[in-house]
C-alpha cells in the first residue's frame, strides 16, 4: 500500500503539464478518495477533551483540483457521540484528523467499549462529490482500575499439629486493565512470622509452630498492590482481605472401646448381643465418635452397630437378619474399631468381642451347691431373705422352681434371681426345720436347701411351786443349806423336746 502513495504524487506533476488552452486540468475530472479505504487509529481510554487519535498511515484526500473545499463529518459508528473529525490543509493534501469531543460527552472506557468502527464521509462544498472511508478506532487501556479481591474475607480452621510450609489458603483478586496494567501482587499489611503469602499465586503458607493454648485466632489483612505506573495516587493500594485463622486442638487421644456381651433369650426379637461404649478424652469435634464399625468376623454382615441415642457414645450390637448358627454353632468373633472426628480422623485400637448363640451351651448346667444351709429366726417377718441359689453357667432363658416338697408352701421363690424368702413369720413349735428342692426350668439341674427355725426367748422362768418353808437352829454354821428352790423356763424345755 506504501509505494502507490509515494506515485500518486508524481503522476499529479506529470498531468499538470497536460492542461488545456482555457487553463483547466484534465485531472479535474477525478472523482474524490481517500488515500486508504479504512484507517486503523489509537487512543487510550480517559483522553482528556480534545485529543488527537494516532494514526501510524496518512489520513485523508489529496487536493487534486485547488478549487475543492472539502468537510469530513462521521456518519455512523459514534452513537456514543465521543469523536469529531476536522480538516486540516497543508500543501495539497486535506488531512483527517479525528478527536475527542469535551463537554459533558461520555468519556472512553476500554472496559466498557474497547474498539470503534468509523464510517467518515468527505464532501466537496462546491460539486457536492462525496468519498467515504472506515476509521476502526482502538481504544488503548490505562492502568486506571485496582485490582479487587473476591471475596473480601476468608476463614480456615488448622490443628495445632499441622505441619510447617502447608498450604492453608488462597486468596484472589482481579484487575480488570489488561498487560502490565493489569498485574499486581499480594502482601500481608502486617508483618507475621507465622504466614507468608506468595506475591502472584495468593497462596498462604504456614511458617510457624501453631499453640492451641498459646493462641487460637489470628487475624490479618492482606493487601493487593497495583505493579503498573499509578494513575491515581502514589499508594497502589487497591484493595484489602481479612484472613481469619481459627486454631483447633490437635487430635491427640485415639477412642477407647469397652464391651460387655450379653446372652439375650431365644424369645427376644430384637436381641442385642452386647453393648459397646467408645471413649475420647480430646474435647470439642476431635473427642466426638464418628462411627463403631465391626471389621473382621462378619464376612456375610449379619451384625450391625447402633447408637443408643443421637451424639451418644453408648453403641448396641445387633442382628440384621437371621443369623446363621448352624455354621457357627459355638458363635461369632466380630471385631470392632472405632473412628473419632478429628482432622485427620484418629482409630481405636481393634477389640474382638464374642457373640454366643441363645442357644449355645458352655457345659452342662448345675447349682454351685449340692446342699444349701439357712437359719431363720421365728421371729423373722414375712418376705425375709433365706438363701439364693445359683445355677453355672447362668442363662437368661432358664428359671428356678420348687420341686414339690411339702415345706414349700412357706416359702417364697424368684424364678428368675434364685432368692428364697419366707412368706410369713415361722413358729418352732410347727417344725423346726424344712428340706426344699429347687430345680432349673428344663428340670437337668437341682439342689437341696435345709432351712434350721431357731427358737425366741419369749418365755419367762416359773418356779415349780408358788410358796417354800423352811426351819433351822440358831448356831448352825455358816454356809448351811436350809432351803432349795426350782424353776422351769419353758423355751428351753421345748428346744429340748
């Protein structure tokens, strides 16, 4: 395109030798045209009034015919009405020059609007020619926005384990200018040896020991700092983050399980095969249980583990199903570990429990004594303890009966504890002793219970008779026998007979 410019000029001078008698120009003719369809100018963003667009090429219309007085005017493309196009006149080139207005007319704004396409029209006043010609008009960016964190606050939460130079946050900001003018960096307002933040990633690093019981909040203000030449002030400050660090205690006892197994009946339809208690002496999250799960022994899942209560600590070992006894006729290791909630999560060390078949018999049942003695006061009032039988190994689905003896009738039984208790007071003038028989329920176990009444002191001695007489000498000696007296108690009489 550059060298046609550089011949138009010398073809002019050799037409100017061609004019004819009456003085005019054969070139007059030619109709009017910019030196290029379309122009692409510059301008940057804010322009003050009145400024000028660059232009790296030559603007505008070669005079061919010193007659022409030529108007540029923009007829489309600026709906804005931002621009203004002037002629101006050197030599025998029309030059268009295109500005921005002033007043109160809106100003340019790369972020809103970053380009313009132009259509500028040229007029000549005395024939009325037109040519037409683009302007693609470029708008330049200045650094005159900051960068903006979004958000404007963050919060973490860190153990007080946790490990020097982790990564604990990341912040963000934008800067909506674009090149250098866009590019910023981030640094804390306050110096902290505890954190550093990274200049061009936002990354926040730990670079301290954390102490739960030294501190547990720390609080700081990150900046982001505009690195392109300042339009506006010195400072470069654009904008300001909270960072908020809660400190958590570290997560340093594991949960303790402690189990108690139980032999529920064959009755029971929901039977609970042992209950499970898991500790954690942490306080706060890092102390809660977050689950007991039973991971080894129960390869067909046919246990389960439920919380006695919502947040308790207290589990229950259950039955999801039927449970396959007949494969495990002696019963079912399960093994249990415990999660708490901490960060990172703590386990228990496993604990093995044994579950037993309702049914499952550990030998044969008998009562730790072949023979129980008691005594009993004839005194004693009614519901008087006398003596618990006990049977081994205990099972929740038998019970104690009498055997049918004749002495049973005065005597209370607990099928289900084993006590034996009077029902009402027993005299020793009715009998003196009982011989019971207590039997298991299935009637494979019994013992024998001897109970011995003791007698009351409720008599008092009688003399055998109500009056005695007797008669001696003055002188007889001292110590004489002169008289004998007798008496009868009869309680001792009946314990006798």
């Amino acid at each position: 395109m550059g060298r046609p410019l550089v011949l138009l000029p010398l073809l002019l001078l050799l037409l100017q030798h061609f004019e004819d008698g009456d003085g005019s120009q054969t070139f007059a003719q030619m109709p009017l045209q910019f030196t290029h369809f379309q122009y692409n100018v510059t301008v940057h963003e804010n322009s003050a009034a009145k400024t000028y667009v660059g232009h790296p090429v030559k603007m505008g219309i070669y005079l061919t015919n010193p007659s022409w007085e030529l108007r540029y005017k923009i007829v489309s493309g600026d709906n804005e009405n931002l621009f203004k196009a002037e002629e101006y006149i050197l030599g025998d080139f029309c030059f268009l020059r295109i500005r921005t207005k002033g007043g109160n007319t809106a100003i340019l704004n790369r972020e809103v609007k970053d380009h313009y396409t132009l259509i500028v029209k040229a007029v000549e006043k005395n024939t009325n020619a037109e040519a037409r010609a683009k302007v693609r008009v470029q708008v330049l960016d200045t650094n005159d926005l900051r960068p903006l964190f979004s958000p404007t606050s963050y919060s973490v939460s860190l153990p007080e384990n946790t490990a020097i130079r982790t990564s604990i946050a990341r912040v963000s900001a934008t800067d909506a200018d674009i090149g250098t003018n866009g590019e910023f960096y981030y640094s804390f307002k306050d110096r902290t040896d505890m954190f550093a933040i990274h200049p061009t990633s936002g990354v926040v690093v730990l670079t301290g020991r954390l102490d739960y019981a030294e501190t547990r909040l720390y609080e700081m203000e990150i900046l982001a700092v505009d690195r392109g030449m300042k339009l506006y002030g010195s400072s470069g400050i654009s904008s300001m983050a909270k960072l908020t660090v809660h400190v958590e205690q570290a997560n340093g006892c594991a949960p303790v399980i402690t189990a108690v197994t139980l032999s529920p009946s064959e009755l029971d339809k929901d039977p609970t095969y042992a209950i499970v208690t898991v500790e954690d002496c942490d306080q706060g999250p890092n102390g809660e249980i977050a689950s007991l799960s039973i991971v080894a022994g129960d390869l067909l899942q046919q246990f389960r583990t439920v919380r006695s209560s919502p947040g308790s600590k207290e589990y229950k070992v259950k039955a999801v199903g039927a449970i396959d006894w007949d494969s495990h006729p002696f019963g079912y290791n399960l093994t249990l570990q415990a999660k708490d909630k901490g960060t990172p999560p703590q386990f228990s060390s496993v604990k093995v429990i044994r579950v037993t078949s309702p049914q499952f018999k550990a030998g044969p049942v008998k009562f730790e004594k072949d023979v129980y003695r008691a005594e009993i006061s004839e005194f004693a009032p009614s519901n008087t303890p006398v003596v618990m039988v006990k049977v081994t190994p205990s099972y929740s689905h038998l019970k104690y009966v009498f055997k049918s003896t004749p002495g049973k009738a005065k005597f209370s039984l607990n099928h289900n504890t084993g006590l034996i208790s009077i029902l009402e007071p027993i005299k020793r003038q009715q009998a003196s002793h009982f011989e019971l028989e207590v039997t298991t329920s299935d009637r494979r176990a019994s013992t024998r219970v001897l109970v011995k009444v003791l007698s009351a002191n409720s008599n008092p001695p009688e003399f055998t008779q109500t009056a005695y007489k007797a008669s001696f000498d003055e002188n007889v000696p001292i110590g004489t026998t002169v008289l004998s007296v007798s008496a009868v108690d009869l309680t001792r009489v009946r314990t006798a007979m």
